[in-house]
C-alpha cells in the first residue's frame, strides 16, 4: 500500500498514476516513416522523459538547474558553447503555460513549481537592468536575467516585447484555476498585480520596436504582436471577472488591426520595419499561430487560427522553404513532413533544423484538424487550395460537410501530414530520448544546446493536441474583427511590486485518478472509495472511469471525483466491470489517498 501525504492547500487537483502492466521501451532506428503503432509507442516512451526534462530545469527542485532560484526556468543546462543557463521570460512563460495546462489536465504534480515560478516572477519583476526597471514598465522588455535572479548586463538584442504578454497569459490560466478552486483573494491580492505590470506593459509599448523570438532582428514581429493581442483580449476579460480593470486592454483592437500588416498574400512576412533583408517567411509565425490558438474559435484569418486559410498557406510556405535547404530533406515531396528551421538564412550553429519549429509544424495541424472537426465542415478557398491540393491533388474549392467523402480523406490526410513531424523528432532523436535545441542539416545528430527546456515543452504541447487535450479558450471569437482604421496609440500605465509571497491556498479539492488497465470491448474501469462521492465501497454506486485517452499501446482510463473539502483523506480500490456492465471482474488496485 502507498501512502501519499501533502501539505494541505498545496494541491487541489491529484494526479495519481498506477502502472498495471508494463511494456518495455522499444528500440528506435532511423526509419524513414513510422506506423501509426510505432508512433503511439515513441509518445508513450518520450512524454515521460520529456516532462522530466523540463522538470529537471526548474530551479529549486530541477537536478540540472543546481545553482538556480527557485521557480526560474532555466533555457538549457549547457554553460559552454553555448551558455543558456539563464532564465529567459519568452522560454520561461511558454514552459509554465504547459505545466499550467498539463496540471489542470490532472497532473497536481506539477503545482510546486507553479507557485514557485508565480513568487519568482514578481521578484523578476523589480530588478533593474539594461532595459529600465519598474518604474515605468521599461525594465519589463529585458529578455533574460541571471539564474540567481539578478540582472543580466552583457550585451543583448533588446528589448524583447513578448515576455510580459506570454508571462501574463501563463498566470491568467492558473489564476482561472485558482478562481474556481475558491482562491479569489490570493489572485486578487498576489497574482493579479504581476499581470496586470506585464499588462501594462504590452499596452504602453507595444507599438515601439524591438527584438523578435530569435533576438537577431530589430522590428516589428508577427510572434509578438500575436502573444500581444492574445493577452490584452484575455487580461480584459479576466479583468472584468475579479472586478477589476485593464485600461491597456482597450489597446486590443489596435494590436489587431496591426498584425494584418504581417500577411503577404501568400504567407506571413514574420518581421517587418526591420532591416534584415530576409524573405520573411519564419517559424515564428507558425509558433505565432500555435500559441494564440483558441479551440472554441473559428477558422478565423484576422487571428491567424491554425485552421485558417492563412495560417494552412503560411504553413506551407514557411514548411516547404526548408525541403530544398537541408540534406536531410532531399527528395521528401511536398505535402510530406521534413525537419523545419527556423528560417532559410539562418548561420547559427551553420543554421539547422531545430525540434521545437519541426514540432511546432505538427501543432499547428493538430490545432488545425481539431477546430475543424469541431465546425463540422471544412473550407478550402483560394488561399488554401494549394496547402490543400498537396493533400489531395484533385481537390477544388468549395465547403465539405463532415459526411463527405472529401472531408473524410483530408481529414486523414492532415492527420497523417503532422504525425510526419513528429516521425521526424522520432527519427533523430537520442536512444536516451532527450532534446537538444538543434540537429544536423546534413545527418539529423544533435546539436547545440543539451536539454533544451522548450524543446521538452514543444514536445509535450505537440502531442497532447494530437490527443485533443486542448487549452482553455482565450476568447478570440470576440476579438476577432479589426477596427477600419489602424492607430498607433499606446496607453501608459502604472506599475507596483507584486508581493513576493504568492503561494494560493484552496478550499476544495478536486481529484483525478489515472490507472492503466487492459480491456476489451464492453468492460469498463471505476474506482470506489470510503467517501460518499465513491459510492462509499458500493462498487454500483463507484466513479466510472473514461477512455478518451486510451490506445493499446496506453490503456489509460480516468475520471475526475467532484470538489472535496481540502485536507481530507480517502481510500480507494479501482476495479472493472464484466461487458455485461455489472459484474465486477477485477480489483485492479487498492490505495490510500491524504491531502
């Protein structure tokens, strides 16, 4: 028997995970194309690892972040050739945005580095550096610090104006969290002044320019303007829900009518009022696309959603500018998957494909392929039609139900066309499972930086879209129509320290079990416990556990008990019903559970 003890207000959601048989790893070889089964098998091995990857590069608890503060995220373990072992906003705001989500999910797990990273950043917050301090948000720009929380002040592409925007979205979603799990006055009094900062800070400068994702261009990027746009629409509405106000939010519309600036016709130009002499077409608009996808929306083109007719030819644009580029893509025809850089013209490190922008390829299309199974139908216009036709040559423009013959096949097609991408991760990737930044243009090794932490968070935000675990909606559908005319307004705002204390603590608990077990079709998976919510050991009266996520190579089943007054404990056993759905055939697993 297992006891698991935790200090009550530390969690409110538990995760806990009962391995009931087990498979062993398979051995992976450079194949040129996976199986659906191959794949589900690479997944199932790499999620864990990668988590892990990510967790290790958490400081105060990570065993490669040894030196680092508490909560920060460092980008790499690597100090030589190169040196990232720094904590940067952008990185560190898109890592905490998954762990948020992989922990409402179910996994509790993951809420200790939450709250730690909340207590960093509002120390991060206040401490001067090359780009201003508080006093007037400059200091907000400033793109990474020193692992021990003090000021980087080394020469540097900045600033940078999407880390308070992807740093205010990472704590609006926990903060939504904390609302419903009856935290309102810690979000109000300790989370909300770190937002609201990073708020203001987006609508005061968000119309100056700066450094991109890369940090090697000065100028307008898509990336950021997208994040931008994102967070003012949701800061908005958060705002109004805790009874407060946002007067940067109103700067919204404008950022909105901005970001039109950025198409082409054909693809996103992804930096502009820059000098760089590149032909614009970037990884960072596919990560722009991924990371301000909404999956209540629609295929929205002002937005950039995954599924629209833009954002589907920008794909192609930006993925197809790399089949001639690297050796390791020769011969691999349109509409097939290929290992993605960052853009044509990159020299660093000789300018390779990396993991995250070859992952993000596949997000996007998982993105994509969700929000079009969820309108029911599927659009292809001009704009789309060659992204389309790479699918299905014979494709024409029109509007395809779900129950047409050419819906069903695109369908498939897309599904099959981002598995490719992640069949790329899977065939160049270590036997130990771990990711670098990079990998050779010319054989696929592992390059540059060891242990990327964004590389491990690609990862898992990749393939839990292809499971359609999705975000929580941002509310692009309300915020999707640009003004008539674009201002270059700003709104200047006021900035105060955040308490540094920001740990929340809850009233209810809401607990969510996962165990693996083998079925076959008709047997079903529950859990009963001591607690009335279990059926109090009635194994008719037990929680049914769900198999949305099972596969055979996973046989995942789980289910969520409603809220629980915090610090209470429980004990429980997990057993399965015959196909006649009575008889109980099996005790899989007994346990006890204290908060």
């Amino acid at each position: 028997m297992l006891y698991i003890a935790l200090f009550v207000g530390l969690s409110s959601i538990i995760t806990y995970w009962t391995q009931i048989s087990l498979a062993v790893g398979p051995t992976w070889h450079r194949s040129t194309k996976a199986s659906s089964s191959d794949l589900d098998n690479f997944i199932t091995s790499e999620r864990p690892i990668a988590l892990q990857g990510v967790l290790d590069n958490v400081g105060g608890m990570g065993a490669k972040a040894v030196g680092a503060d508490p909560g920060l995220v460092i980008a790499s373990p690597s100090k030589l050739d190169p040196d990232y072992f720094y904590t940067w906003t952008r990185d560190s705001a898109l890592t905490v945005k998954m762990l948020v989500d992989t922990f409402i999910a179910g996994d509790a797990s993951l809420r200790p580095q939450i709250e730690e990273y909340v207590a960093a950043q509002a120390i991060l917050q206040t401490v001067a550096n090359p780009s201003g301090d508080l006093t007037d948000g400059s200091g907000l720009g400033e793109p990474k610090f020193e692992v021990n929380s003090t000021a980087f002040t080394g020469p540097w592409g900045r600033p940078q104006h999407d880390g308070p925007a992807l740093r205010a979205t990472a704590l609006i979603a926990y903060s939504k969290w904390l609302l419903a799990n009856g935290a309102e006055s810690n979000v109000s009094s300790k989370i909300w002044p770190i937002i609201l900062n990073d708020l203001n800070y987006v609508g005061q400068y968000w119309n100056q320019t700066g450094f991109d994702l890369w940090e090697e261009v000065k100028g307008s990027s898509f990336f950021t303007t997208a994040v931008q746009h994102r967070a003012l629409v949701e800061g908005q509405t958060f705002a109004e829900q805790i009874g407060k106000s946002c007067q940067a939010c109103e700067q919204a519309p404008q950022l909105l009518c901005f970001l039109q600036n950025f198409w082409h016709g054909q693809y996103v130009t992804s930096n502009i009022n820059d000098q760089s002499g590149r032909n614009g077409r970037d990884a960072n608009s596919i990560l722009g696309s991924i990371h301000t996808f909404d999956p209540d929306a629609a295929c929205d083109d002002f937005t950039f959603q995954p599924c629209s007719s833009r954002a589907l030819a920008n794909h192609k644009a930006v993925t197809d500018s790399f089949r001639s580029t690297y050796a390791i893509n020769s011969g691999i025809p349109e509409g097939l998957a290929v290992a993605v850089g960052r853009y044509t013209e990159d020299v660093y490190f000789g300018g390779n494909p990396w993991y995250l922008t070859t992952l993000a390829a596949a997000e996007q299309l998982y993105d994509a392929l969700y929000q079009i199974r969820r309108a029911g139908f599927l659009v292809v216009d001009s704009i789309s039609l060659p992204f389309f036709r790479d699918l299905d040559p014979s494709i024409a423009t029109g509007k395809y139900s779900a129950s047409s013959k050419v819906y069903g096949n695109i369908t498939s097609a897309i599904q099959n066309y981002a598995d490719g991408y992640v069949g790329v991760v899977r065939r160049y990737i270590p036997s130990d499972g771990s990711l670098t930044e990079q990998l050779s243009r010319n054989d696929g090794h592992p390059l540059s930086a060891t242990d990327l932490t964004w590389s491990y968070a690609s990862f898992l935000t990749a393939v839990a879209r292809r499971s359609s675990i999705v975000p929580a909606s941002w509310g692009a559908s309300t915020a999707s129509t640009p003004p008539a005319t674009c201002s270059a307004t700003s709104a200047p705002g006021s900035y105060t320290p955040a308490p540094v204390d920001c740990t929340s603590n809850v009233s209810t608990v809401a607990v969510t079990f996962n165990v693996r077990e083998p079925t076959i079709y008709g047997e079903t998976v529950f859990v009963s416990g001591d607690i009335p919510v279990l059926g109090n050991w009635n194994t008719g009266k037990g929680l049914e556990l769900h198999a949305y996520r099972y596969t055979s190579s996973d046989p995942l089943w789980s289910g969520t008990a409603g809220s629980l007054p915090a610090g209470e404990g429980f004990n429980y056993k997990y057993y399965k019903t015959g196909t006649d759905g009575v008889t109980v055939t099996n005790v899989v697993q007994s346990d006890t559970w204290q908060q």
